[in-house]
C-alpha cells in the first residue's frame, strides 16, 4: 500500500519531491503507526462489505477498520462478525489485502471467534480495535490477540481506544492512567497505536459537540487528552502514536460562526469556489481540528466518512520546508541552534531533535512536497469537488 497512489503520476511529481514510500503491515512498527493516516471505521453489518473495502482501497484508504461496536446493533452483531469474516477471506486475494484492516470487536470472545472462522482472511487482517479500554480488562483483550496472533501464524496488532468513565472522571483518571501505561509497556510490541474515543467520553457527560467548534474547545474532554499525551505519548521510548479523535459531521448546515480557514490561501490560488465547498461540507473545522491534534502530539486520525480522508492524509504530507528543518537538525550532533534555511525560525538541534526524527519517518509514509507547494494544493488534488 502507498499513500496517494490514486494520483496520476504526472500530478504526484508536480507535487512531490519526494514520493511516499510503500509500506506492508509486516513494517517496522512505529513507521507502521504513522502510515496509519485517516483510519476509516465502517459497520461490519453493510451489504457488500469486501465491495466497499475494495472500492476506497482504490480511492486512496490505506486503513480501514470493521466496526461490530457502537455501530452495530446489539441484536446484530453474530451476523456483523460473521459478514467480517466473509469480507476479509474475499479481500485476501486481492489489491485491496494491503491496506491496514483491523476488526473493532465488542467483547474479548469476538477476537477469538474472527480468528477461528478466518480461512484466507488471515492475510488481510492486521489487528483489532480494542473498545473501552481499560485497567480491569485490557490485559484480557491483548492476551487474545496474542493467542490469535499465534493461531493464524501472523503477528497482530491492536490499538485500544481510551473513552472509559474511570479514565474520564478526575478523581480516577491518574490511577487509570498509570495501569494502562503499565498494561500497554508489558505488550509493547502489540500496540499499533493508541485511540481516542472523544463521542463516548462527552457522552460521559451528555455533552454533544457541536460542529462549529472543535474538540479542544470542548475543556473537560482537552484535559483528557492532554493527560492521555502526558502518560502515553512521551517520546523516550515509552510512548505510543496516539492518533486524533473522531470528526463527526460532512452535511451543510447553518453556521452560528464564522469559517475557521483563512481565505488568503484560497485567494492565492485561485481556489475561492473550492474554500467555499470545503466550508458548506464542514471541513473547515476539520481542517483546523487536525491541526490543532497535530499540535496537541498526535498523528492520524479516527474518520467515519470518505470525505475525511483526503483531508487528514493531505495534511500529514511532510512539507519542504519540515523536510529541510527536519534534516538540519538531524544533521547537527553537536547541538546549538542555527536559522531555518527558510529564514523564518530558528532551530535547537538538541529539543527539536524528536520532532525531526517522526517528521523524518512521516515523510517516508506520506512522502515531501516539492518547495511552493501547500495544503491548498494537495487538498485541491485529492477532494472530490
């Protein structure tokens, strides 16, 4: 699988200096993790499930995740978990085998169940999504995708989603942490990357956000995040890609605020008309909210609608300008700092140094845009107008 290999190539090289490499879900883990992008989740109940799978695997999907949880209805779910099945043993065969395909179970019986029933299906699975992880039954969950791992004689991941109560809740959420930290360290290398489950923990509170606001405006849920980072997403060889939160919306609707994209851009480059679509289809916010994930220390995201992916992908392309910072700081053993060949910031070899090292492996999976080149031209490439 390759990010962007939808492109006609003649555009990829107008765009890309440097092309993304391909990648398989036998890849070094953390490269493995940050190739994730847009992970589309899909119920596992619709009609034609391996056709479906199939089809965004050709539109530029590169993870896809079959959904027998929250959208799936309880009375649904064998026939769900079978119609998994039927669709990864029809994938295996095929293109679309490459991408990453995970299984969201429900209960820890699910992971058993799928690996059992799979024939040819093994070579399509890379892993399942681990619900509602937590301190009492998230070591349960990893034990049975190491006994599935062992059963079809091919290492799976998992990638647990945090959304619990005892996580959420103040007075709990430090002692919840701290075990799952413990948890996850013990199966570190089962652990693709590390989910959050923003709807479940505002439900926690009846809280709905609403589309003109992104979740960082959402302050109990921020405080979450910024723990779950603080535990999890250390970069000294403790911690796990976590990847952004869910983006709920893609209808127009009437705004009470304005559009959170700066027209400028747009004006720039002739893309007026293409601003506009992206804001009557509500990716404006989603927009700003990738950026904002991106800031907060995390990579990829959670996306339930095709029309996400491009955006989330498009903004995980390395730009020239990170590529060439990325470099000179890798460049610079002795430390100090120097100015950006761009002229614009300086750059501290020794605290910037992480940073370059995970640009350096994005830019490996999503590739290095040729120097002028910006989102507004990668998005302008890949969203259907």
């Amino acid at each position: 699988m390759r990010h962007f290999h939808h492109l006609e190539e003649d555009l990829r090289h107008t765009l890309f200096l440097h092309e993304p490499h391909s990648f398989v879900d036998g890849d070094d883990r953390d490269l493995l993790a940050l190739a994730l992008g847009a992970t589309l989740y899909v119920p596992a109940t619709r009609a034609g499930l391996a056709d479906i799978v199939g089809k965004r695997a050709t539109e530029g999907v590169s993870s896809m995740v079959l959904d027998l949880e929250d959208a799936v209805a309880d009375h649904e779910v064998d026939d769900a978990r079978a119609n998994a099945v039927r669709a990864l043993d029809a994938l295996a065969e095929t293109d679309a085998a490459s991408m990453l395909l995970f299984v969201r179970v429900r209960a820890v019986g699910d992971i058993d169940k799928v690996a059992a029933s799979l024939t040819t299906g093994r070579a399509a699975l890379t892993g399942f999504v681990i619900p509602k992880f937590g301190s009492d039954t998230g070591a349960v969950f990893l034990d049975a995708v190491a006994a599935a791992s062992e059963l079809l004689g091919k290492h799976l991941y998992a990638m647990p989603v945090l959304e619990s109560p005892a996580l959420v809740h103040r007075d709990t959420r430090d002692r919840e942490l701290c075990t799952i930290s413990g948890i996850l360290a013990r199966h570190r290398d089962r652990i693709l990357a590390v989910r959050i489950g923003a709807t479940d923990m505002c439900g926690t509170f009846g809280i709905r956000r609403d589309r003109d606001l992104t979740i960082y405006d959402v302050r109990v849920i921020v405080d979450v995040i910024a723990d779950i980072v603080n535990y999890l997403g250390r970069s000294d060889g403790t911690g796990f890609v976590i990847t952004g939160p869910v983006w709920e919306y893609f209808a127009d609707h009437e705004r009470m605020f304005r559009p959170m994209l700066r027209a400028t851009p747009f004006e720039e480059h002739d893309a007026v008309l293409f601003r506009r679509h992206l804001v009557s289809r509500d990716l404006d916010g989603l927009l700003r909210e990738i950026a904002l994930d991106r800031a907060n220390g995390m990579q990829g995201k959670t996306v339930i609608h095709p029309s996400h992916v491009a955006a989330v992908n498009a903004l995980s392309a390395v730009t020239h300008e990170e590529y060439h910072d990325a470099l000179d700081i890798l460049g610079g053993d002795d430390g100090g700092v120097q100015a950006s060949g761009y002229r614009n910031k300086m750059n501290e070899m020794k605290p910037h140094r992480n940073w370059a090292r995970q640009t350096a492996l994005r830019a490996q999976v999503f590739g290095v845009t040729n120097k002028g080149i910006t989102f507004v031209d990668l998005l302008t490439a890949l969203v259907d107008r």
